[in-house]
C-alpha cells in the first residue's frame, strides 16, 4: 500500500485535530486577555475578537467546528475503508484462511478499530488536552482556518442551528447560545486549583472564596427584620422621642408612616440633638427625617455594597416584591458577612 494513502489519513485525522482543538480553545479562552492582545495590536486577536465577544458568532464557530469534525471522521472511515480494508482482506485470507467474504469484514471491523483508537487519541483526547491547557495560544493558532471554514460552511450553520434549535423546542427545552461564563461552583474550583498551583497565596485564596460566596447572598439573607428593628411613627411626638432616642443604643432609627412597613426614612441621634440646641424642644419629627434608600430582597450582596457606595449612604431599607419594606441593611452587616461565617451584625449602627 502506498505512503499517499497513509498520508490521507494522517491528514485527515490532523483536521479532526483541527477542529476539536479550535472548538476547546474558543470555549475555554479568557475574553480579557484576547482583548487585552487586540489592544496590543495581535492581528490574529483582533480576528478572533468578534467570535468570542459575540454569542450568536460563537454559537456559528462551534458549529463549524462540529461539522469539521463530523466531515473528517467520515471521510477518514470512507477512505481507509476502501483503501486500507481492500488490501489487508486478502492478507487476513491468506493469513488464517479465511474465505472472501469472512476476510472482508475482519478487515472492515479491523480498520475501524484501528482508526477509532487513532482518531481518538490524537485527534480528541490529544488536541483537547492542548486547547485546555493553552487556550489562547490554541485558539489564535486555529482563528484563520476557522475563518476559512466558516466562509467554506456558511450555507449550512444556519440550516444545522436552527434544526438543532427546533428540535430542543419539541422536548420544551430553550437553546442557550455559548458564552464564557462560569458557575459558582467552577470558579470555586478554578480558584482552588490556582491556589494549589501556587498562584495564589493562602490569604489571597480566603478573601477571593469570601467574596465569591458573599455574591450568592442576598440582600434578604443579610437584613435586619422589622420586628428586631426599634422603629419611630413619623406623629411621635417630641417627648416620647427624646425617650425612644435615650433609651435606644442605636445611632439611627428607622421612621415610618402608618405602617412599620412603610418605611419613609431614618433619625440620626446627631440630629435630633442639633436640632435641640438650635431650635430646642419642640421640633417636629418629619424635619429631622433623612431620606433612605431602598434595594429589592433579592439583590445580590456585592451588589448591595456598590449601590451604597454610590449613593454614600450606610443603610438600606429591603423592599419585597411588592415594593413592601421586610428589613433593613446596613453596610457594616454585609462586610461583616464578607470577614466572618453567617450573619454578623454591628449593631452600634443598626436602626
């Protein structure tokens, strides 16, 4: 048998490689650092830039991807098939006396076996071990063949995609197009792994473990209900106030009107006082109150503290579906959430 003929499989297991390479690199590599070599001015980052930024055009080079794939492995069983098969019958007939036909399929079945341990090995597990350990080289490497493919398979992306997509709606399932996204869980993982690996530090491991779990709670999971929280009617009348405020050892009390549900603002100890030796006693509530921010129950903690950084303010009010005040969050409770197990509370500042 010829080299011509070895030379065909072996390309065309490469392009099997090819592919599955192409496919783990463009899943696996970080957006940042593409980015950031676009910037640097890395021609083929800016080539596959748009594939990786984009969903829709990431869903197309998977696709592509799978159709090289598919392409490959059938054309490679096809051509041994009615190259290397044909002429090792006739040796196997010879070899074990077999007849024609009997020698024929123990060298299909022969070949096949050959080739789909072959094909496994270094054109799937081979090129997939490389993509995942070198993403950004595997997928600037493969960018420009794929572009290729996907101008050669264009007709056929949006024919296979949408049957595909066609069939997930038939058993109630939505097609999710690829993105590089993690869940909670695989960055936990990555962030131990790192650690393990020695790029990061065991105190740099806890904060970024801390953080990620403090992203998983809610502002519901970390506020104060209303019946543990000392509140003030906006009629209080100056008298019950002074007492409410003295015998209270918190710094600022919620105030409400009507309801304990319908939280309208908060009294600082500091004002009312300043309020007193301006104006002495007397003064009414409702122009001692300072408005308070509201967050819904379900926003998550991180986020909590960044809308209070913003709008420079220590405490929130949590708010359920209906726009109905639950509790009350401060932002010492979150980063006490963030530096210890469960629901630490300060309640030097809790109203």
């Amino acid at each position: 048998m010829s080299l011509t003929v070895w030379a065909v499989i072996l390309v065309l297991i490469l392009i099997n490689a090819l592919y599955v390479a192409a496919e783990f690199g463009a899943v696996g590599v970080r957006r940042s650092r593409v980015k950031t070599l676009s910037d640097d001015g890395n021609w083929l980052a800016r080539r596959l830039m748009p594939f990786i930024n984009d969903p829709a055009n990431l869903d197309r080079y998977v696709a592509v991807s799978q159709i090289g794939i598919t392409l490959s492995s059938l054309l490679l069983g096809a051509y041994a098939q009615a190259t290397v098969a044909v002429w090792l019958a006739p040796h196997l007939a010879g070899w074990f006396s077999l007849d024609p036909e009997t020698a024929g399929s123990s060298a299909a079945i022969s070949v096949l076996v050959v080739l789909t341990a072959a094909q496994v090995i270094l054109g799937e597990l081979i090129p997939k071990s490389l993509a995942l350990q070198f993403p950004t080289q595997v997928a600037l490497a493969t960018v420009l063949p794929m572009r290729w493919s996907l101008a050669a398979f264009r007709p056929f992306i949006g024919l296979l995609n949408g049957s595909a997509t066609a069939v997930l709606r038939l058993f109630g399932i939505e097609a999710s197009p690829h993105r590089h996204i993690h869940s909670p869980d695989e960055i936990e993982l990555l962030i131990v792994e790192s650690r393990d690996g020695g790029l990061l530090e065991p105190d740099e491991h806890k904060r970024l473990r801390r953080a990620l779990r403090l992203g998983l709670r809610t502002a519901r999971d970390l506020m104060v209900p209303l019946p543990q929280l000392t509140m003030l009617p906006i009629d209080t009348t100056w008298t019950d106030l002074v007492h409410v405020m003295a015998a209270s050892p918190f710094s600022r009390i919620p105030v409400y009107r009507g309801s304990p549900d319908q939280i309208i603002g908060t009294l600082r100890v500091k004002d009312l006082v300043y309020q007193y030796v301006i104006d002495g006693v007397g003064s009414p509530l409702e122009r001692l109150v300072r408005p308070v921010v509201h967050v819904a129950h379900d926003l998550p903690a991180d986020r909590v503290i960044a809308l209070l950084r913003d709008k420079r303010v220590h405490q929130a009010v949590v708010t359920d579906a209906e726009n109905t005040a639950i509790g009350l969050l401060t932002i010492q409770d979150v980063i006490g959430a963030f530096l210890v197990t469960g629901h630490a509370r300060v309640d030097e500042v809790r109203g």
